[in-house]
C-alpha cells in the first residue's frame, strides 16, 4: 500500500465534502483546526474516500480504498512519542450508505501515542457502519485510544465496532468508546485484548440508548503474562424502550495478574431493558478477579431537586444521566 504521508499534501480536500465533513466532526465534538493544523497527525474518512492525511514525524499512514471504505495502516516508529494527539474522523453525511473500515495499529517498542477519534453519521437514515480494527502495543510501548460516536437523531444506524489488541510486556492500552449524543440505533461493540507479562488494558463504554436503539457491549481481556492487569468498565443508560445487553470478561491465567470488571447500567420508563454479565475465569491459583454489578433507576430525590430549580424531568434525568456519563 503507498504511503499516504508522502503523495498526499498536508491538507488533501478543501472541497465542499470535506467542509461538510469537518463541520459533521464538530458536531461530533471533534476540534475542526486539528484537521487542517499540519503539527497534527489527522485522517479524514468519508465513506471510501480520504478526503486528508497528515504524518507528522515517526507516525505513518497507509490507506487504500476498497468499494465500501478504506484499509488503514497506521504505524509509530519505536521509541518515538508523538506530542500531540493524533485525530481520526470517519463519516457517511447521506441518509443511507456503508462504511466500512479496516485499520491496523502497529505501535512500536518504547513509543507511545493517543489517538481521538470520531465517528459521525448525523442524517442516518439507513446506514451501517462496520469498524475491524487489528492493535498491537509492543513491550514498553502506550497506546490512548479515545473514540467518539454521533448517530443523529433518528436511529437509523446500525454500527459494530470490532476490536482484537494485543498487549505486550510491560506496554499499556487504554481505550475508550462513548456514544451519549443523539440515539444509538443499532450498536454492536466487541472488544478483545491478550495481555503479557507487566502488560496493562483497560477498556471503557459509554453509552446513552434511547427510543428503541438496541445496545450490545462485549468486552474480553484475557491476562495471560505474569502480572498482567485489566480492568473492563461500562457505563450504559438506557430509556423509552432502549435495551442493553453487557458481557465484561477476564480470564486470569498468568501468576499473580489482576483484573476488575466494572459495570453500571440505569434504567428509566417500564419498557426500558438492561443486563448485565460479569464473567471471571481464573487458571492460575495466584491470579486475581473481581467484578462490580449494578442496575437501577434514575434517583428520585436527585429529579425532584432539579425539577425545583425549573427543570423538567426529561431535562433532570439527561442531566443525572449524562452526569454519571462523564
């Protein structure tokens, strides 16, 4: 695959589309300048089309467009620390479509790197979104993946999210999905992640169902290094006649690894629906697992203190919710 880095300018489409484009990132709560700021790494994505590229030094980008979206390749050199966040935007602006994105991270020994990503579909009416993305952290390495989800208002999306990472000795991984604008529609979210020796993973959902959006989260981390931790953490809330469905494991099978599965989900109106699974394995008899559990409803006194002060209780809930969201 080229190099995107070295036949593209550092701003590649100033078109109307990417315009469109950068303004759908804003409203997904992306910084517009750090698609245009040529100190920035930045991908710009709109269906099978990249509309901007930038590497900056030791960061590199290969994409290649398929019928349906793009392959990405991105790559950080060992031993290099890019100082600034690097930023991903992914999009489908019509009201129907497909997108579909297949990425390879390949962090490099010692390096360390975040990244934040938005993905915004806001006139979805049918569109599916399907992300397949393959991570390796190598020994010593740190990766920060921060992902940003917008879907419109009309439930008209149905994404999944696919993740396998794998986590080396002494390399930490922190990734995090959040959905709590707009409505989800459909979402299928499937992470898993291997975790050597000293290895770290610790992966988070957030995310706000709403009408009939359908919500499923699987979260996998299997510590199979001595000393190796994980933590699995959701945070999901679900009204009207949303539904959930949570499943955290870990497995623990080397000497001494720790990991915690921590997941609330809040429930509010009678046909709303959650559950939630923690599930640990242990292999080894010096491995530790814990698991926190918790379903319930949006407190009553907290509704009636913000209604006193002029707020609704659709707007004392949201509040309550989105609260428990940061």
């Amino acid at each position: 695959m080229p190099d995107t880095a070295s036949v593209l300018p550092k701003v590649v489409d100033f078109s109307r589309e990417f315009e469109l484009l950068v303004k759908a990132y804003e409203q997904s709560g992306g910084v517009p300048e750090a698609l245009r700021d040529n100190r920035v790494g930045s991908l710009a994505v709109h269906g099978n089309r990249v509309l901007g590229a930038n590497a900056v030094e030791g960061l590199h980008l290969h994409t290649e467009q398929t019928p349906t979206g793009v392959r990405v390749e991105v790559r950080v050199e060992p031993g290099v620390r890019i100082a600034r966040p690097v930023h991903l935007c992914f999009g489908l602006l019509p009201e129907e479509g497909i997108q579909e994105i297949h990425s390879v991270f390949d962090i490099g020994e010692g390096a360390e790197v975040s990244f934040i990503a938005h993905c915004t579909f806001p006139n979805a009416l049918r569109v599916q979104h399907v992300m397949d993305a393959s991570i390796t952290v190598r020994r010593a390495a740190k990766m920060v993946y921060q992902e940003t989800h917008y879907h419109g208002e009309q439930s008209g999306t149905l994404v999944m999210p696919k993740t396998r990472a794998v986590v080396e000795a002494g390399a930490v991984l922190q990734n995090e999905f959040k959905l709590v604008k707009g409505t989800v529609g459909k979402l299928d979210l499937d992470f898993e992640a291997q975790v050597a020796e000293k290895g770290v993973c610790e992966v988070a959902a957030k995310v706000y169902g709403k009408k009939r959006d359908e919500i499923v989260v699987r979260e996998s981390l299997r510590l199979t290094g001595a000393g190796a931790r994980g933590l699995a953490k959701s945070r999901i809330a679900v009204t009207d006649a949303a539904r959930s469905e949570v499943l955290g494991e870990i497995v623990g099978e080397g000497p001494y690894s720790r990991g915690h599965v921590d997941c609330v989900e809040v429930i509010r109106g009678n046909e709303a629906f959650a559950s939630a699974v923690p599930r640990l394995i242990v292999r080894h008899d010096t491995a530790k697992l814990t698991h926190e559990a918790a379903i319930g409803s949006v407190d009553k006194k907290q509704v009636e203190t913000l209604m006193a002060r002029g707020l609704t209780e659709e707007e004392a809930a949201d509040v309550i919710v989105s609260g428990m969201l940061r």
